[in-house]
C-alpha cells in the first residue's frame, strides 16, 4: 500500500475557538476509479472521496510512526474542493497509483473526506517530528504538510529571535471584550518579506477548504493566522512555569488581569470594562513606540563616518576626534537612494521627492525618528538642539558603545544602518594564527618507513591584530591606549573588552610551540577556521608550509602523478583513467598512514581499484608481509572471490566461511600461508577474538556503511582489528544520519573527527537540525581530503564509460539454499541415466527448473511444489541473490536511478514486487502476461514519462523482453538466467536504445558454486559460437551427455 498524508488547517472562527487541524490520507488500494457519464451539475454535492483513507484507527497508526505519544481525537467528515475530472479528484502527485484517469477536462468539485482531529499542541508536536518517522510503513508526505513544517519553522524562528510582544486583542463579546495574546511583531526587519514568498509558495491543497460562500481563504491571510495562532500557543503553553508572583497575582488592576492571562490557559482579561479600555488605548500607545521608524517607503538611515586618515608611522593609535554621524532618508525598495538630511530641510512643501520617490512630511518624520533615536543612543540628543540636525559628532569611546550596543536596538527598531566594512571583518579583531610547518623535506612513507610518521610537523601559535603579529610587549601597549578601537596604517580594528581578557589568558600559556603527527595537522588545517574559537579567540588564519601544503592538495583534489599513475604490471585487465586515478589515490594515502574511503557510484569499478591496491603493495615490498583482511557481505563473498581469480590470480586468496572454517590458532596459521583473507561481516562478529589474534598488513571494508552504527556487535569488533592501513569501500557513506559518516572515519582514523559525542554536538546536531551552513562547509572540508566519490555522470567519468557496460554479479547461496539444491540434485540427477528422448528431456527441464527456484528462493521453490506455503513477513536473508538485489537497489535509489528486473518466472516476479515493496517503502511496477495490453501500455507510459512514477520496474522476460521502450531506467537487472545470451541482450535492451541518453549498467546474477556459474563459465569459453550452440532457447542443455550435464549441476562447495 502506498499512502500520502495531508493536514488540512483552517483558522480559529472565532476568539475563544480553536483552530480546525485534521488529518487525512490518501491510499492506493482502492480500485479503478468510474468515470462519471452524463451531464455535470454546475453546483455539485461533496461526494465521497473514492481513495482518501477512511479508516480512523489506520490514521492513528500513522500519526504514531512520527510520535508514539501523539494525543488525537475522533474521526470526522469534512469537505475539500479539489482538481477533478470525470473519474473523480485527482490524486496528488506524490501518490503513485495504477488507475488510468480522464484529465481532458479539470474543475473544481467538493469531496467528502474522513479526518482525525488533532488538538493544536498534537498539530504542533507531529509537525515538529515529521522528519522522524521511519519504518516501512512511513506514508509519503503531501506537500500541504511540508508547507505547514516551512511555516511552523517561521514560528520556532520568531520565537527563537524573540520577535513578539504581549498584546491585547479585542474581541466581539461584550462581556469579555478583551484577550491577551501574544503576537509577532511584524513590522520592520525580513519578517514581511519572508512571510510574502513563503505564501506565495502556498499549495492550493492548503486553501482547498472553501467557505459555504465559495470564497477561498487568501494565502497571506491563511499563513498569517497559521503564524500568529501558533506563536501565541507556543509562549503560552512555555510559560506554564512563570514565576509565582505573575500567577498568583491578587491585584485587581487591568495591568495585573492581563499579566495573568498571558500565562494561563484563558486567555480573556476579567477586568472592569472602563478601565480595561483605558488600559487598551495604554497598551496601544506603547505599540505605537515599538512600531520601526519612517513608513512603507522609506527609513530613517544613520551613516557612521570614520576620522579622516592620518600618519601613524606603523604604530597603532586612537584619533582624538573626528567621527561623525550623518542622518539620512533611504528608499526600502532601492537601498542605495539616498536623501541627505541638508535635503530634507531645504525641502518646500510636506514632501520631498527624489527619483520618482516621494517622501510625504519628511521634515516630521525625521524629527520624530532621530527623537526615539536618542532614546536608544543618548549622544545623538546633542544634535537635537539644532532645529535642523544633520548629524552628530562622536568620540572613540562613544562609536563603540554605537557600534557594539545601539546598533543592534537601532536595526530592530527600523532604522537602517550604514556602517564601515571593517566592523564586521574577523580580520580587524584580535584572532590566532597557527603555523603548520613540515620539519622533514618529504611527506612520511609509512610502507617503507614506519618511523616517518612520528609527528613530522611542527606548530606554532600567534596572537594577531590584523596584519600585525602580537608580542607580550606588544599587547601591554595596545591595552594603554584605553581605547576599544584603534587605528594603523589606515585601518580600523577593533578590541573587545573579552577578547582583550582572552588574550591575556592566552599569553599567559607556557606553550605555543609543538610537534604533532599527519592526521593531526590535517585535522587542525581543515577544521579550524573564524567561527571557531580557541581559548575565547577566533582562529584567524591556519597556515600550512612546505610539503604539506601540497599533500592537502593532492589528497582533496588530486594532483599530476595520479593522473599519469601507471597500473600494477601483475594486473590481469586494463584499468580506465579514473580508476587508475583512484588506485594512485588509495596508495598515497596508503603511503602517508592515512585511511581512505573509496564512494565511487556502483558499477564504476570499487573492487578493481582496491585490488590494485593490493598488486601494487606486493610489487613495491617485493611480496605482502601479512594477510589483508577483507570483509564484505555475505552476499558478496563469491562476487570477491570471481574478482581476485580475474584480476589477481597471484594473490593468494582464502575465504574463511562455512562451518568448516578455521579457529583461533589455526586462522592464524592460515592467515601467514594467504595473502588475502575474505570473510563476511557476520562472521567478523562471530569470530572477532580469533581475529583480533593477527595483526593484519591491510584491513578493507566492503559496503562500509554495515558498520554505520557503531553500538553494533560487528561495527565494534572491526574496530579492535589491528591493520597497518584501513581502506573502507561503500556507494552510500552517508544514508540517514551523519553519524554514520563518522562511525565510518572512526574505523579508517580514528579521533580524525573527534569523540561521537563531540561530532554530534559541533557536527550532527548543527547541521542537521539547525542547517548550520559553516559546520556543514567545515565538515565538508574535513572529510574531503579521505572520500573519494565519482559518479557516471561526472564527465570525467562518463568519458571513460561504455555506453553499455555489462557486469557479473556473483551471489552466495544460503545455507538453506544450499541445503535445498543438494536435495534437488540428488533426488533429480540419478534418473537421467534411466530416461531417454523426450522423457529425458522433459526430466532435464523439469530439474533446471526446480534449481533455478532454489536459487531464486527457496520459498519460490516450496511454493512451486506445494503452492500453500504462506508468504512469511520478510524474504531477506534466506537467498543471497535476493540480499544482493536489495543492497544494489538500494544504491541505485539513493542516486536517484531506476532500474528494470526481469526474471521469467511469474511468481518469482510476485514474490521480488512484494519484498521490494515492503523493503523500500515506494510502489513498484510489475508486467507480466495476465496484464491487459491497454493496462501493459498505461503502465510503460507512467514509467517513461512521469517524474513521480515507480523507480523499479519488475518485468517476466518473455512478457517484458521484446519491443518494449523503458529508456528511463538506465539500470537492468537479470535476477534469474536464461541461458541465451540473445534473449538477455533483448531484454537488456529495453534500456539500451534510441532515445537513452545515459550510460545503461546491465546486471546479470550468477550463483556460484552452482549450475548457474558453471554454464555461465561454460558459455564463455564457446563465446563465439554461442547462439549456433544453443539456439533459441535453452534446448541446448539437455543435449548434453549425462557426465557433463552431472558435471554442469553438481555443487562446488568449495565457491559457495
């Protein structure tokens, strides 16, 4: 079932009511809606709404996916006006559906809905944990909802910034006239702006609750209620807690009425009607003081001017006089047009004009603007005793406390500022320098010298004032000066009275010189920059020197011998530029003692790029000291084992798997005798205490993102292997969460990223909760250094692509699997020798069949043979090509690609939709043969050419093969083979065809150890005689002589 959420909000009718929340969904499992015949009614009843979700109890359950806690009320019916055609509402676009639907002619038309209630404190806290939810079952999110998180987060912003007031409302009751309320303050500042765009952006869906009139609410007016409903919710519920003296105040005055209902659930002021108004017209006459200055045309601007430059011969200094305040008129639509005050005193009449703008009463308005000016910043009073002030005149001492404490009041009260670029500058305050300075002539070689690592860098630290580097004596004369600005050679700085404590601090260290290792002064060089703070003290500047410089470089971007990088002369095939650039990567990072993660896109070729690794190593030490330990799913260990015999034959190449496996003292045993030992991440858990027993000379992670958790049993027991370097492999190092990132760079160098409670608090939290733009840039720089990602599209990638590439993918059977096929095998194989012509035939069939279900999964196989076996709750883990499928797609589905997955098998096809279904949480498209031919082409049509359509498509090889055109998927997967390599190559390309404007990767699943890698390896030795071999179809097979069709089926259990 796929299902799409709604909230639907309409505004409180009234002051003591509460604002209408429901929820609502929509669902797919509804049938094909009619079409509706006959003549349309001009002024239609509300129907019901044929696939809106009518169940109250299923809407719950789906509130209680994002908040286990969450309080609703009852279901109830509503209305909604909605797009409509014939066949009734159209579905919103994040609904995927099967339905065909008439949209030749739209309308609006009123639909009955089921809803739940929310109370406003539950609206609040589901739209607080919307992006909570997770699980299988998480509906998709209407974009009504996703607009109301964008203006809830409006509201936490005013809120948070502090940008409201208590205030009294009026109301149309006479017996209690007034309520306080809290409300935004809305004039002045970005906040009328950013509430214009953001209704402009509301979805019609938002307003689609018309009044009996018809009228729809406006979307400003809409949002506006939104914002103020909430805000007032939000203060009152937060101060449950004030003080006592508010709550239990026992004066009768207005004043004390009103304090009290600002804080209390009832909102309306029990006070004596004629003093109440009085205390009303109070009330607004205080507003009217809050309200910013000038109008809607323009501000009142203050332009602070610094003293003319004079000689200080390279000392700092502080002018005795000279800066000055001049007052001005600025246009708010055009900033830069500017009337000086002299204008507006020599202006006739009540209007100055300037520009094509006109300023009505200038002279009034600027009076009565600088008047609260100088409430705000006592010296501009001074001026005032001018009838026609201009400006005024300003010492050191007083810019400051202008600059550092009235600035601020002034902007929010809707002066506008014009002020020194300097003042915000880091440069112009006091900051640290820290140098990086390499104390050996080349970067360390930790492959051939273990020692060149120990702390080859050394550090220095230095207080700055801009250009100029602070002594102790230094710094003892600048603090004479008394003075919190002060000027050299031109420039303004500044000294805050803390950063001038902090300094001292700092100075006051014993130590400001230091040595430190390679991922330490990577970690200081990319992590530390302005907005971190050392001791009190932003970090100015970090520079680096010598060669460090340039390994910074190289490893974040690359440099001239990587890309002229020649491959391992012991490398069987020929690497593309990119990858020998990623192979150059990893080994320098080998070289320098660094871990690295390769994150190419799946199908760009991790695996080679590491064993290269590996061949490169072994050439360069004359032959691997130890074993490398390389884990990888267990679902990928055949794929691994095909890719050394390829590529590596001379790599001496061990899998520790199967119940036969060695233990303690005999693993490492078998460990000094191998170059290579491949195990999964099941049993890197299971038997950690004997691993942990060698020390490995590499230790690679395939798929990393196993150990994304890091209170995993396996994630933990990875990280006490010890290895002389560490190479993570993964497409997805990042999927949910940014810890994960950081379990990942624990594993290749650990401390590189801090602790996980720091990386959480200075990384995770900010960025993802807070959309911190320096944290998210600073991490970015960090880890850029250490992952390597490359995707098809990038065009130095795509260049060195094939527009088609075909690719093997070798899966590892289960133990059930395995199990299975032997009792296939024995049971079938023994009968062949007695059978002849067509009986014989048919049995072969028959036997290829039933493994192919084995290897598919073993349910496809029990259903075959007794069809009631129910469909358990989860297929995974119990076939390694299903296992494989469902980590490739996930890939595939991070990257935003589609894919095709074809298999000839019907139930099997059921039986992939299903799971896939169920995994991913998204429809998925299905044809095979008992698909009517107007809904077979509905449903290519909805793949090809909409945005929203499935991204998987299952298809039966002979339904799906031939003369379909499926050019937007640009992945094919052939989960199950035919053995005829013409009928794949059609099916494959449905993809690969005019009209396809990506690479195509075509995936084709082999189970090794099994008949499936045995015919496959038997096909490509006969390759090019192939199709006279085999012919249509698969025939061919039971031609075969009893030995080597025997030869063909039986188990190689030393593949599996």
């Amino acid at each position: 079932m796929h299902t799409v959420l709604h909230l639907h909000w309409r505004p409180a009718d009234g002051p003591a009511q509460a604002p209408t929340i429901l929820i609502w969904a929509e669902t797919n499992e509804a049938p094909q809606p009619v079409r509706q015949r006959g003549r349309l009614a001009a002024q239609p009843r509300p129907r019901s709404h044929p696939f809106a979700l009518a169940d109250g109890a299923a809407l719950r359950r789906f509130l209680q996916l994002f908040d286990a806690t969450m309080i609703s009320g009852r279901a109830e019916p509503f209305a909604l006006h909605l797009p409509s055609s014939r066949t009734g509402p159209l579905p919103s676009p994040e609904l995927t559906h099967p339905w065909e639907l008439d949209t030749a002619h739209l309308f609006l038309a009123p639909w009955q809905i089921t809803g739940l209630r929310l109370p406003p404190a539950s609206a609040l806290s589901f739209l607080h944990h919307l992006y909570r939810g997770e699980g299988p079952e998480r509906p998709a999110l209407g974009a009504d909802i996703l607009f109301w998180r964008k203006a809830f987060d409006l509201v936490l912003e005013i809120l948070a910034q502090q940008h409201y007031v208590p205030s009294l409302a009026s109301t149309a009751s006479a017996d209690a006239p007034f309520r306080a309320i809290w409300q935004p303050v809305w004039d002045g500042g970005d906040l009328p702006r950013r509430l214009r765009r953001l209704a402009e952006a509301m979805p019609p869906l938002c307003r689609a609750g018309a009044e009996a009139d018809g009228d729809e609410p406006a979307p400003h007016q809409l949002l506006r209620a939104f914002v103020e409903q909430n805000c007032d919710l939000l203060v009152r519920s937060g101060s449950n807690d004030a003080p006592h003296r508010i709550v239990y105040l026992h004066n009768r005055a207005c004043a004390a009425a009103w304090l009290k209902a600002l804080v209390s659930d009832e909102a309306t002021v029990p006070a004596s009607s004629n003093r109440l108004y009085e205390f009303a017209a109070e009330m607004k006459a205080w507003q009217r003081n809050l309200a910013p200055i000038g109008d809607t045309g323009f501000a009142i601007a203050l332009r602070l001017h610094p003293p003319p430059q004079s000689s200080d011969n390279g000392h700092f200094h502080v002018p005795a006089s000279g800066w000055r305040i001049d007052y001005l008129l600025q246009a708010r639509e055009e900033p830069t047009l500017l009337a000086p005050a002299e204008s507006v005193w020599q202006a006739p009449g009540e209007s100055l004009i300037l520009a094509e703008h006109r300023f009505v009463r200038p002279q009034e308005k600027l009076l009565a603007g600088l008047g609260q000016a100088a409430n705000l910043f006592p010296p501009i009073e001074r001026s005032l005793q001018d009838p026609t002030p201009t400006h005024v005149d300003l010492n050191t001492t007083e810019v400051y406390e202008f600059l550092r404490q009235a600035a601020p009041a002034l902007k929010q009260s809707g002066f506008a500022l014009i002020l020194p670029q300097w003042w915000e500058e880091a440069a112009a305050r006091l900051g640290l320098r820290i140098y990086l300075t390499p104390l050996t002539p080349a970067p360390p070689d930790v492959a051939h010298d273990p020692e060149s690592s120990r702390r080859p860098i050394s550090y220095r630290w230095e207080l700055a004032l801009g250009d100029t580097i602070l002594t102790r004596q230094a710094f003892t004369e600048l603090v004479a000066l008394r003075s919190p600005l002060v000027q050299k050679a031109g420039r303004w700085l500044r000294l805050d009275p803390e950063q001038i404590e902090a300094a001292a601090r700092f100075l006051d260290r014993q130590s400001f010189e230091g040595r430190m290792d390679l991922q330490q002064a990577l970690r200081v060089a990319l992590g530390l920059d302005n907005k971190i703070d050392i001791s009190g003290l932003p970090v100015e500047r970090v520079i680096t020197e010598g060669w460090l410089t340039e390994v910074i470089a190289s490893l974040s971007q690359g440099d001239e011998a990587m890309r002229q990088a020649a491959q391992p002369a012991a490398l069987h095939g020929a690497l593309r530029p990119y990858q020998r650039f990623g192979f150059a990567w990893l080994h320098r990072h080998r070289q320098l003692g660094l871990g690295a993660c390769l994150a190419d896109d799946m199908g760009l070729g991790k695996s080679i790029q590491a064993i290269a690794l590996l061949l490169q190593e072994q050439a360069e030490m004359q032959g691997l000291p130890a074993a490398t330990l390389l884990i990888c799913p267990t679902s990928l260990l055949g794929n691994w084992r095909r890719e050394f015999e390829r590529f590596a034959p001379g790599l001496r190449l061990f899998i520790h798997h199967g119940s036969e496996r060695p233990r303690a003292a005999d693993l490492a045993a078998v460990a000094a005798r191998h170059d290579v030992l491949l195990t999964s991440y099941t049993l890197a858990r299971r038997d950690a205490e004997a691993l942990e027993q060698t020390h490995w000379y590499g230790l690679i992670l395939d798929e990393a993102q196993k150990i994304k958790n890091p209170e995993t049993l396996v994630a933990q027991a990875v990280q006490r292997f010890s290895a002389h370097f560490r190479l993570a492999l993964t497409g997805t190092p990042v999927e949910n969460r940014l810890t994960e990132l950081w379990s990942i760079f624990n594993f290749l160098n650990r401390g590189y990223l801090g602790s996980y409670n720091s990386f959480n608090k200075h990384f995770a939290l900010p960025i993802e909760r807070y959309q911190d733009q320096p944290a998210a840039e600073r991490l970015a720089r960090m880890v850029k250094p250490f992952i390597l990602r490359r995707l098809k599209s990038d065009p130095n990638v795509i260049q060195d692509l094939p527009d088609r590439q075909e690719m093997k993918v070798y899966c590892t059977l289960s133990e059930e699997q395995a199990a299975l096929y032997q009792r296939v095998v024995d049971e079938g194989l023994p009968r062949i020798a007695d059978l002849r012509g067509r009986a014989r035939r048919l049995h072969i069939f028959n036997l290829l069949t039933r493994l192919k279900q084995v290897l598919n999964h073993p349910l496809h196989y029990l259903r075959a043979i007794a069809d009631a076996s129910p469909l358990p709750e989860t297929l995974s883990r119990r076939s390694g090509k299903l296992d494989r499928l469902t980590e490739m797609l996930e890939e595939v589905l991070d990257v935003g690609d589609r894919a095709l997955i074809f298999t000839q098998f019907a139930e099997m096809g059921h039986l992939l939709t299903e799971h896939l279904q169920q995994q991913f949480d998204r429809p998925v498209l299905y044809l095979h043969g008992r698909v009517p031919a107007a809904r077979r082409q509905a449903m290519i049509t909805h793949f090809q050419e909409d945005p929203h359509a499935p991204s998987l498509f299952v298809l039966t090889l002979q339904t799906g093969g031939l003369g379909l055109n499926l050019t937007a998927a640009n992945h094919v997967f052939h989960f199950d083979r035919w053995w005829n390599p013409a009928v794949e190559r059609q099916a494959s390309d449905r993809a690969y065809r005019i009209g396809q404007t990506r690479n195509v990767q075509i995936h084709q699943f082999i189970t090794a150890g099994t008949l499936e890698e045995a015919i496959d390896e038997l096909l490509e030795r006969k390759k090019g005689l192939a199709e006279a071999i085999i012919g249509e179809d698969e025939g061919w097979l039971a031609d075969l002589s009893d030995a080597d069709l025997s030869a063909l089926l039986q188990l190689d259990k030393d593949r599996v």
